[in-house]
C-alpha cells in the first residue's frame, strides 16, 4: 500500500545526495565507454583510433550533447592520462635511435617556434590587434602538444622510426623554447619575469632538472626498480614505475616545465633497464583501460563555441588554417635542413601540428593576466582543439602515402 501523493516511479528516483555521489561514476562510465565505442568506429572508417577519440569529446561536451563538463575531476583524470601516455611512450623509445635523431630534433624545434610565432603575431595584427595582443597570440602558436601525435605514431607502428624520435626530441626542445618566449612575453607585457635575468632563470633550471633527472634516472632508478622487483606483492615493480614517473613530473612542474617533459624523460631512463618490459606491459593496460581516455575526451570537452560571432569565427578559422601550416612548414623545413626527404620532413612537421593542452594552458596564463580577452581565449581554445584533432588523420594520410610509394616501388 502506498502512501498518497506517492507514485510506484517516486519508489526508484534518487534523492539529491544520491545523485551528488553518483554523478562522477555516471561521467567516468560515459567517458570509458564513449572513448572506446568511438575509437573502434574510427578504426572502421580508416583513420587512428585517437581520431575519434578526440571527435567524441566534443560530441559529450557542452558545445554538442552537454553530458561531460569541465570539472576538477575530469582535469586532474586528464591529467593522470596524459602522464602515463608520454611516460609509456618514453619506457618505449629506444635511447640510442632517439639520441642519432638529436640534429633534427633540434633544428624542427627551433623553426617550429620562429615560424609560427611570427605568423602569429602577422595575423592577430591584420585582424586589428594591438602588438602586445598579437604577441600573446603568436606565443600561443608557439605551443606543441606531442601526445597525440605519440599515440598516432603508435598505433600505425611508426612511434619507434627517425621521424617518430625527431618528433619527440623536437618537443621537449619546443616546450623549453616555448617557455622562455613566454617568459620574455609575460616580462615585456606584464614585467613578471622577463628580461635577460629570467630567460637565465629557465636556462639554469632546465639544465639543473635534465643533468638531475638523467644522473638519477641511471643510478638511483635502477635500484629501487629491483628492490621493489623482490617485494612479496602484487606488480610492485609497476607501482614502483608508475610513482618515479609523477615524482619526474611534480620535478618537472617545479622547475617551470610541463609535467609531461619529466614523465617522457623517466620513461626513457626506465627504458635503460631490465624491467622494462614489465613496467611497459603494465603501464599500457593501466593507462589506456582508465587514465588515458579522460586526456582525449578533456581535449574536447575544452570547447564551447555557442557564443562565437561572425567576425571571431573567420578570425578562428584563418587563425587555424595558418596554425597548421606554420608547423609543417616550420618543422618540416627544420627537418629537412638536417637532411631528411621531403616526406619525411612532412611527417615531423605534422606531428607538431597538434597544440593540445599545452596550448590551452598558455592561452589561461593570457586570460588570468588579462592580456587576452574571453573571446579571443574561446578562439585560441578552438585553434587548439582542431590543431590536435586534425593531426591524426594528416598523418594518417601521408603515411599512407609513403606506404603507396614504397609499394610503387617494390
């Protein structure tokens, strides 16, 4: 017998603190199952499954169905997720082929920030732009985001190739490059660090975390590694892995760089021992069966261009267009000094297309300082997010290219 006023469906609705409790398991099981649902129907239609991985999370984000936001949670998940991703990708890489692609590296790293830091700052000012605005937007240009690319790489068994470790050397040079342009920026528009003292400051510190990093990483590393190899639980040395790896990555933080730069290089200097595969193993069913997806869906979700007008959208998308070709001109022609072909100097330059997070942390610094305004913030954000989800099909599709060829010719 029911109470009056009280239906048979009153019986199954949850009562608010229910639904409080609830409703990061309900976003987790969307993100999951969304992720995966969406990376197989990319696979089906021929592209990296990251492709759709990343188109998902502007399906479930606020600009499309509005079922996965931006929360606290979802960042520091993403977070997690784009650790573990350059970190599995550094146990992977091998030391010696990575160290012959130093030059190239090098050289990419150093065009991809001069070219589209100048084709930066050229557009914002033909769109009406004061220089200090245009220089912001310029630095934002700066920024490269190889996650994605790692993954792509990966996935169509190029990760381990000259061009996959040209690509990664050349981010970890861009990221340091691309924070001392931001220091210089931030210290002519804002007076907060500039100047020769805090380029000296970044240089001091960059050479101070990697000298740090590596003599740890070869004597101290190892150790523990086998001292927990003898520990009577379970993985115990994965665990191990997984925790040197955040404690490189809260280094890294502290020492003004992003954390993913510390990830990368822990998973190098793990690379180096025995344990290796172990840690491999298990860090990629950890990683990509939980953590990782949170880090492609974030990507999307980042987006909300309800609100854009005309004139920002064509701002938006010139700014895009010239984002892209800035890199693979930049980098590529960097590439191509160091004496790669054409095509593979096209695959580096495209692989230092995607901006990502990287990105979309430099274009808050400019928001939380006042120099750029919340449109031309949700204008940088877009630039980001198609940058990312433009580069795996790009590589797809020039890899596919150089399989056609070496088909022609065999």
């Amino acid at each position: 017998m029911f109470t009056a006023g009280i239906s048979f469906l009153d019986l199954f609705k949850p009562s608010p603190e229910a639904l409080e409790k609830t409703e990061f398991l309900i976003i987790i099981i969307i993100v999951l199952a969304a992720v995966k649902i969406a990376g197989d129907l990319s696979v089906r239609f021929g592209q990296p499954s990251v492709f759709g991985k990343l188109l998902v999370g502007i399906i479930v984000g606020p600009s499309v169905l509005g079922l996965v936001h931006e929360t606290a949670m979802l960042k520091e998940l993403a977070e997690i997720g784009v650790l573990m991703l350059m970190f599995i990708a550094g146990v992977e890489t091998d030391v010696e082929e990575f160290l012959r692609s130093a030059k190239g590296a090098f050289l990419a790293a150093v065009l991809g920030v001069l070219v589209p830091l100048a084709v930066g700052y050229w557009i914002a000012i033909v769109f009406g732009y004061d220089w200090a605005r245009a220089l912001f937007v310029g630095t934002i240009l700066v920024a490269t985001s190889v996650s994605i690319s790692v993954q792509t790489l990966r996935e169509l068994g190029r990760l381990q190739s000259r061009e996959g470790f040209t690509i990664l050397g050349a981010a970890v040079i861009d990221d340091i490059l691309g924070l001392i342009c931001l220091s210089i920026v931030l210290g002519i528009e804002m007076g907060q660090g500039g100047g020769f003292a805090g380029v000296a400051m970044i240089a001091v510190k960059v050479v101070l975390f990697f000298a740090l990093g590596i003599a740890v990483g070869l004597t101290v590393v190892p150790r523990i590694l086998n001292f927990a190899s003898k520990m009577g639980i379970t993985v115990p040395v994965l665990t191990a892995g997984i925790i040197i790896a955040l404690a490189y990555a809260i280094a890294a933080e502290y020492m003004g760089m992003a954390g993913i730069v510390g990830a990368y290089l822990c998973g190098l200097m793990i690379s180096m021992t025995k344990h290796k595969m172990d840690i491999f193993e298990g860090a990629e069913q950890v990683g990509y069966s939980f953590f990782i997806p949170f880090f492609f869906v974030s990507i999307g979700v980042a987006a909300d261009v309800r609100g854009m007008t005309g004139d920002m959208i064509l701002f938006t998308v010139v700014v895009t267009l010239l984002a892209v070709l800035a890199k693979i001109i930049g980098c590529g022609a960097g590439a191509m000094f160091s004496g790669m072909d054409l095509k593979s100097s096209s695959i580096v330059g495209i692989g230092m297309v995607a901006r990502g997070e990287v990105a979309l942390i430099v274009a808050k610094i400019g928001l939380d300082g006042g120099l750029i305004s919340e449109a031309l913030f949700t204008a940088m954000v877009v630039v980001a997010i198609v940058t990312t989800v433009v580069t795996p099909p790009l590589l797809r599709w020039v890899l596919s290219g150089e399989a056609k060829a070496d088909l022609k010719k065999a």
